[in-house]
C-alpha cells in the first residue's frame, strides 16, 4: 500500500471515531439514557398488555396526586 492510502485510513478511521465519541457525549449531555425503569419495566412485564396496564396505573397516580394537591388548596380570608 502506498503511503497516501494509509493516510487517508488513519484520518477517515479518525474522524469516524470522533464523530462517534461526539454523538456519546450529546446523548449523554441531553439525557438520552436517562430511562432509569426501563429494564426494571422490562423483566416485570413480559408483553405488551401488562407494560400498557402499568402505564395506565402510572398515569392514574398522576392524576391522583394532582387532584390531591389542587384539593389541598384553600385560598386565603
């Protein structure tokens, strides 16, 4: 191989390399691997119908806890 070659391998083999390192430390930077249920979620419910069921239940607790919280509201005499 001529020396031109290797060059252009090392550079392109470079620059592929910082690309993937840049993407690694966007994801990171905004959150992209934040899901911090998503295996716990994953080994509980083993099919589509019980992981819908759970997010139901979860937006139900949601929705409790806000109606609890406006329900606690008293405004001031």
């Amino acid at each position: 191989m001529s020396d031109n070659i290797i060059i252009l391998m090392l550079g392109v083999s470079t620059a592929l390399g910082a690309f993937g390192l840049a993407a690694l430390l966007w994801g990171v930077k905004t959150g992209q691997f934040d899901d911090q249920h998503k295996f716990l979620d994953a080994a509980r419910y083993d099919n589509e119908e019980d992981l819908r069921d759970a997010a139901l239940i979860e937006e139900k607790k949601k929705e409790a806890l806000k109606k609890k919280q406006k329900k606690d509201y008293r405004p001031v005499d």
